[in-house]
C-alpha cells in the first residue's frame, strides 16, 4: 500500500512540477496575442482607416491621422493591449482628436507588421523611443494613454523620463503582473515565474504627473483589486472612473464624448498632489 501511495505522490508531483515548467516557458504566448500583417496589408488597412506612418524603425512602428488637427493642443501616444494591433485602436483618434489633440497609435515589436520579438524589455524601448520622438519633434504637452497590457508598458516608459509626460490615462490597469497571474494560477507559484514584471506600483512611484485610472466594475480579465491597489499606491494627483455593468473589452460601451470629456479636464488641468472624488 505505502509503495502504491508514494507511486501516487510522485507522480502528482511530476505532473504538478511539469505544468510549471510549461507555464513559465509558454507564458509569453498566454500572454502576447498579436495580429500580424504583412508591410503591404498594414499600408492597405492604415490607408484604409485614414492613417498614415508616423514612425517606422526596426523595432518601432506608429500610425498618426492623415487629418491632424490645425493647431493641436498636446499629443497623446496610445499604447494598446495584448490582443489585437495598433491599427484596431483608431476609435481613440475618434474622439481624441474631436478635442484638437494629435494622437499616435504605437505598436509593439512582434505585433501588427512590426518585427521585433515580445517582451517587456522591447516594447520598453520601443515605447522610450516614441516619447522621444514626440518630444523631440512637437513643442505641446505629452500625454500617454495605456489600454490593459498598454498601461504597463507606460508605465515602464514614463519612469525614464517622467518629466517629459504631462499625464497619464491607464485603462484596465493592474497592480503588478506577477501579482495579476497569480490570481489566474492560484495553484501554482505564477507570481515568482512571471518573466516580464510589468510593476506598474513601482514604476509610477514617483511620476509628478496626474494619472487617470479607469476601471470596468465588471473586468473579467483585471479583477478589480489589482486595479484598487495600483490606485491606492498613487501618491499623486489621481482619479479613478469606474464603468458599471461593462467587461474589459467592452468598456467603451460606457462612456461618451462627455465622459472623454472628463478625462480630457482632468489630464490638462495643473497637478495638485492631491486625489480627486470617485467616480
């Protein structure tokens, strides 16, 4: 009976052992989820949406409205989530744009038609690259917009330079992802095989900035605490939206050109260290 048991125990560990080594050498492909194009249907498609390129590099790539405003008031850079592409994110330049801002869609590497590999070290740099890029090129604020995955890598960019950013909108952001993935394998040590941190408590900790966090009460993908702890941690000026009966998908389903209004007000306004009443 004792042999059969520990035949059992052994095995069980075995299996438990090997699903652990195949979660931290596959996480990457849990987590990163692109859509690829190639050059020609990438031109095709931001042809299409009324985009051109605003950046190409061998790591880089960022679309920017064929239509600018005449004189813009500040440029925002979108950086969108794990799915998907830049070119699928053109609802932001819809509205944003309706308040005289220039917005940028970036792209990661590996995603969209982008070569480059996933990562948090290469959208990093990616992303440091287009900020000095737009500081470099336009005399008007900067604002970063992150979406999901796209928060942590703002959050990441911002702490380079974190004086060249007026301010911050994260959408669906979580605490840190290594606390994000252990909700998600709670039978597992996910938080000490996370390879890519995306610490965003850490490295917001001392941005001087406004941030805005916007959290859909409903978000089956960032649960809700992870979402409250990064805003707790803030130590500046911030406001948390939170969009009842929407998911982490759907959220743009609760809000409206008076709601970007808000946030609009809310970035530009002069930073006064302090937290501003939720919403």
């Amino acid at each position: 009976m004792i042999p059969f048991l520990l035949l059992i125990i052994k095995s069980v560990v075995v299996i438990y052992l090997g699903l652990a080594l195949m979660l931290y050498l596959y996480q990457r492909k849990l987590l990163y989820l692109p859509t690829l194009y190639s050059q020609a249907t990438a031109a095709s498609i931001a042809q299409e949406k009324g985009l051109q390129l605003w950046i190409e590099g061998e790591n880089t790539r960022a679309y920017i409205s064929q239509r600018l405003p005449k004189d813009p008031l500040g440029t925002i850079l979108l950086f969108h989530g794990n799915a998907g592409s830049a070119l699928g994110r053109t609802l932001y330049i819809e509205f944003l744009e309706s308040f005289g801002f220039r917005v940028i869609l970036c792209e990661y590497p590996g995603y969209g038609a982008c070569p480059g590999r996933h990562g948090q070290n290469a959208f990093v740099a990616a992303a440091t690259e287009m900020i000095q890029r737009a500081v470099t090129l336009y005399s008007e604020p900067l604002w970063l917009v992150g979406e999901s995955l796209g928060c942590g890598v703002a959050a990441a960019a911002v702490k380079v330079d974190p004086k060249a950013i007026q301010g911050l909108l994260l959408i669906m952001p979580w605490d840190t992802l290594g606390d994000l993935s252990q909700s998600f394998y709670p039978w597992f040590p996910a938080k000490l095989l996370t390879r890519d941190r995306f610490d965003n408590i850490k490295n917001l900790a001392e941005f001087p900035g406004p941030v805005g966090i916007v959290m859909a009460r409903e978000d089956e993908i960032v649960p809700n605490r992870h979402t409250q702890r990064l805003y707790a941690a803030l130590k500046g000026k911030k406001h948390l939206w939170t969009l009842e009966r929407v998911g982490h998908n759907t959220w743009m389903e609760a809000v409206d050109r008076a709601w970007w209004q808000q946030v609009v007000t809310f970035l530009s306004s002069p930073t006064e260290g302090q937290a501003v009443p939720q919403q």
